[in-house]
C-alpha cells in the first residue's frame, strides 16, 4: 500500500508563520512550484506526526517512505535550483539556543551571511539536525521501517 498523505492547504492569514524565508530576510518565491514549508514549525511537524499515526492506526503497513522530506529546493532539474533557507526568526532563535551560539541582534539578511560565513558548519549541521529529528521521531512514535532519500549539498 502507498500512503499519500494530506496536502497542507495554506490560507494567506498563515501563510507567512509557515513559509520558508531566504537569506534576504523574505518568504522565498516557490522554486518551479516547490514552495515548502519551515521545518521548525511546530505546528506543521505535529500535523505531519498526526497523518502517520492515523496511517498506522487505519492501514495494515510496516513502513512509511518519507519523500520530499528536504529543505525547499527543486533539484530534479538539468540546473538545480537550491537556495539557502529557511531564516525565519524561529530558525534563528532556535538555532542559536539549540548550539549556544551568541549572534548580535541584527537585520535577518546580516544573520543570514553571519550564519552562511562565520557559522556555516554549524548551521548546516543545525538543520541536518533538525530533518534528523523529524525522522527519530517518525521512528520512536510509529515504529515503522522508514525510507528515506537524502540529499546534502
């Protein structure tokens, strides 16, 4: 059996706490229809957590395929369009709490090249992190065989 899980239907009152925000400190333009969603929202992740464990409870299945599970990005292209994201204040703050790094209060485009100078490992590794939890947690709460494709870049 395939699960397709629901579709997130996004409404223009929301759409800013959900959309990913570029280096420049704006909700990025969806590249070739893959706009994406922050993936730190807490609301989102609880949804997502949600449709596997009705997944699980109505459908006899012994895994899940965790597709598209990426940073906005339209890769599957003879020129790849991967921009930086997300830099929304909640990434930020997170991140910065979640690595004890110190960044002074400034304009989100100055964090943004402060986080892809200075603090590029971290950073990357910070949002590694973050996808790596998703799927710990798909993992500890369902118990199902996970499939996953990543992709680092």
């Amino acid at each position: 059996m395939h699960f397709v899980p629901r579709v997130w239907i996004v409404t223009f009152a929301c759409w800013s706490a959900l959309a990913r925000v570029g280096a420049g400190g704006q909700v990025c333009p969806p590249p070739h229809g893959w706009q994406g969603i922050c993936p730190t929202h807490p609301g989102y992740r609880q949804s997502r957590m949600d449709d596997f464990r009705r997944a699980r409870r109505d459908f006899e299945i012994d895994g899940i395929w965790l597709d598209y599970h990426h940073s906005r990005a339209s890769w599957e292209r003879a020129e790849p369009d991967m921009p930086d994201t997300c830099f929304c204040r909640r990434c930020v703050d997170r991140f910065a709490h979640e690595t004890n790094t110190q960044l002074p209060h400034e304009p989100l485009p100055q964090l943004a090249q402060r986080l892809l100078g200075q603090h590029a490992d971290a950073w990357v590794q910070w949002r590694c992190d973050v996808f790596t939890d998703w799927v710990r947690e798909f993992r500890s709460r369902h118990g199902l065989q996970l499939g996953l494709a990543a992709r680092t870049a």
